[in-house]
C-alpha cells in the first residue's frame, strides 16, 4: 500500500470506475434475459388468431346491419 | 385476413346506453369499470351527437407503443389485447390512449390502480379462453364462439357496427351513399365542412 495520496485517489477512481463498469454489465445483461423472452413472446402472438371467422350467425348480422 | 374494426355511425345514435349494459352484463365487468360508454356532444343542442366509445384497436396503438412491460400484443386479426398477469397497472397506456379506454379497478395510497382492464372485441386475453381464469380476467371470448361483440349485436339502430373491417366499411357507405348529405358521423363537418342537406 501506498501513501501516495495521488496513488490512493488513483485507486479509488479504479475501484468506482470497475465497480461502475459492473453495475452496467449486470444490469445489460439482466435486461436481455428479461427482453429476449418478451420480445419472442411478442412475436408468437401477433401471429395467433382471436378466433373469428364468418360463421353464419355473422352473416346474418352483417345482413342485419345494412 | 379480416382486420377487426368498431364503427359507429352517429346519425343513428340514440344515447340508449344499451351497449354499455350488454358489455358490462356480458363480460362481468366489476363495478368501477365500463369497457364501454357513450358521450354525448352539444347535449339538448341543435347538432347533438352520441357516440359510444371503447377501445378502438387502432392499427398503431399508442398504449403498445408506451407500455413499459409489453403487456400488450395484437392478434392475427387487429385485436389489441393485454396480459393482466404482466400487467403493472402504472397507467401509462391511460395516457397514451386517445379514447380513454384503458380502466383501472381501484384508486388506493401510493397511486396504485389495480391491473388495466379494457374492451377486448369479446376476444378474451392470452389464456385459454373457456377457462374460468381467462373468464374472470377479461370477459367472455365471443369470437371463438363464431360470434361478434355483443355491444355491436345488439344495437337496435346498428348505429354501432363492428366485424370485419371491409365489410362494416362498406355496410357504412352504402348508408351515407343512401342518405345523399355526407356521412353525418360526428367530427367530419370539422375535417371537410359541412354537409349541405338539400
């Protein structure tokens, strides 16, 4: 250990800045697991269908309707 | 593939509310919350309108585009539905939305709201839709029944139209083509002047 005092504020600037440097790493990567999964889920549904099709009851009232 | 749209013709309009209470009947929405409503412009004026308003599953929905969970997601069809499991009740999408559809259940400290409830066009939510769950959450899931929205059906002046997108389209201008003054609908003497009826 140094008592250097530009050699301790040097270190503590690494400490930060690799500590900094963590924080962003761990937060990027925890937002790609989480997005990943939506982002696929996204694009399964936008393909599934509600379910609607012409059946009679609406014909009848597309016909009603007029 | 249909594109699914709600049209509502103002002329025929008569305030009935009708369509609200079948929603709300239908779906089982709880108190606080119309997934549905009609709002009447220059009431007891010359030039009244109703127009009865829900979510309009816009093609370039604002509510998706702001939600911070993506809770939201589009069919096949153009139905603008949502997960109330991934839902965070933030109220972003209340914002963002142009018609004010989106409803929350409860007001409580902090600003809590309860998970968004909104008009789903009777299509459900995620989950299977004959389940009790998916009952519970977001209605009855009429159009796997081969059915349409209720508040549609059941407008006895069919001033509210709603189905496939061409077809109601259609249906519509073959009533302005028949009323021979324009469309009557509420905002388009605003956008290109008013209708001459002679």
């Amino acid at each position: 250990m140094s008592n250097n005092p530009d050699t301790k504020a040097a270190n503590r600037r690494q400490f930060f800045k690799a500590a900094g440097l963590g924080a962003v790493a761990a937060s990027a990567a925890g937002a790609g697991t989480i997005a990943a999964p939506s982002a696929a889920k996204a694009a399964e549904t936008t393909l599934e269908s509600a379910g609607y099709s012409e059946t009679a009851h609406v014909k009848t009232y597309y016909a009603l309707a007029k | 593939m249909a594109r699914m749209k709600f049209l509502l013709d103002a002329e025929r309009c008569t305030e009935c509310n009708a369509c609200v209470t079948a929603c709300k009947n239908e779906h089982e929405v709880p108190w606080g919350i119309n997934r549905r409503r009609v709002v009447t412009l220059n009431d007891g004026k010359p030039g009244e309108r109703s127009i009865s308003m829900a979510c309009m599953h816009c093609t370039d929905a604002p509510c998706m585009a702001v939600c911070p969970v993506d809770c939201f997601y589009k069919t096949a069809e153009g139905v603008v539905l949502h997960s109330k499991d991934l839902c965070i009740g933030c109220g972003y999408c209340f914002y963002a939305c142009p018609f004010g559809a989106p409803q929350y259940p409860q007001a409580g400290n902090f600003g809590t709201r309860g998970k968004m409830d909104k008009c789903t066009f009777c299509a459900g939510g995620p989950e299977a839709s004959t389940t009790d769950a998916s009952f519970a959450k977001y209605g009855r899931n009429r159009l796997a029944e081969g059915k349409l929205p209720l508040c549609a059906e059941m407008c006895s002046t069919k001033a509210l139209l709603g189905g496939d997108g061409d077809v109601i389209a259609g249906i519509y201008r073959e009533r302005v083509a028949t009323r021979g003054y324009g469309s009557g609908a509420w905002g388009w003497a605003t956008a290109y002047g008013a209708p001459s009826r002679t």
